[in-house]
C-alpha cells in the first residue's frame, strides 16, 4: 500500500517521524542533565529542543494521520495504526504539558513534574515506535507493491520488468 503523502517516490510520515523523535528524547535528557548539575543552559537546551520537538511532532502527526486514512477498514493494520496514532497523541499531550508548565520558570528550568511526564511520554513513545514498525514491516503498511532487492530506484522512470525470452529446446 502507497502511502498517502510521497516524496520523490518515498513516504513522508518515516522521514518526519525521527526528528520529533531524537529531539523529545534529547530534550529530556537535557533536562536530567539541568536537575543533576544545576546547570541553567542544560535546562534552556532542553527547553527548545522539546520546543522544536513538538512542532515536528504536530507535522509528523498530520502526514500519519492521512496515511491511516488510506488503511482499509476493518482490518488489523487499520487498527494498530489508530493505537500507534492514539499513543503518539499521548506523547504530544505530555510533552505540551511539561512544555506549557515551565513557559514562564526563569531560563525555562523544568520541575520534577514536568521532568516526570517527559520520562513517561518517552516510554509511551517507544510503545508507539514499535506499533509503527509493526506497521511497515510485519503489516507492509506504506510499503511500495513493487518493492524487492532488486527494485529500480524510486526516482527512476517506471520500467517495465523484461518478458521472460527463455529459448527451449526441444
């Protein structure tokens, strides 16, 4: 199954997926940085980048979503994708919460709680990374239908694979 939004032959949603991914992650582990050394630009760094984050993230959200839309109904992919998508909503709520509680700390430190919901909106991340690996490779969601080791490249014109010119003998 073609995925909805493509770029020069390849799906969008996985390209934009790991930079909110790497960024959340990499946020909070500023933030633990901030809360061990008490260093004020670990807890600024990790401030903007769960800033940058989330914006990926709301970018990512609207390529998955329209890529589900293309799952046909009534079928497990159709409902891993709702969960992967639900849980990743998840994420981005948590996120914006610790996110909108530090807005106005001085140089935006986080607080145990906020510090609390980044670590629980990483490991529901993960669940959700997982769901979404089950969707392209066990379930072959987003996957081209011509897709094999030998497959032309994705920017290449279309060609056709060659009609067998097998000679018997006789």
């Amino acid at each position: 199954m073609h995925a909805r939004i493509r770029v020069l032959g390849h799906p969008v949603h996985p390209m934009l997926v790991m930079f909110p991914a790497a960024l959340l992650v990499t946020g909070t582990i500023f933030d633990l940085l901030w809360l061990v050394s008490d260093n004020a630009v670990f807890g600024e760094v990790g401030f903007w980048t769960i800033s940058v984050g989330i914006i990926g993230g709301v970018l990512a959200a609207l390529t998955g979503f329209a890529d589900w839309t293309k799952i046909p109904d009534g079928t497990r992919a159709k409902r891993v994708g709702r969960l992967h998508g639900l849980l990743n909503a998840v994420v981005m709520v948590l996120f914006a919460v610790a996110w909108f509680v530090r807005v106005d700390n001085v140089g935006h430190a986080v607080g145990g709680g906020a510090f609390v919901l980044e670590v629980l909106a990483v490991l529901v991340a993960g669940g959700a990374a997982w769901l979404g690996g089950e969707l392209v490779d066990r379930l072959g969601i987003g996957v081209d239908p011509d897709a094999h080791p030998d497959a032309p490249s994705s920017v290449a014109p279309r060609q056709r694979r060659p009609a067998d010119t097998t000679v018997t003998q006789p």
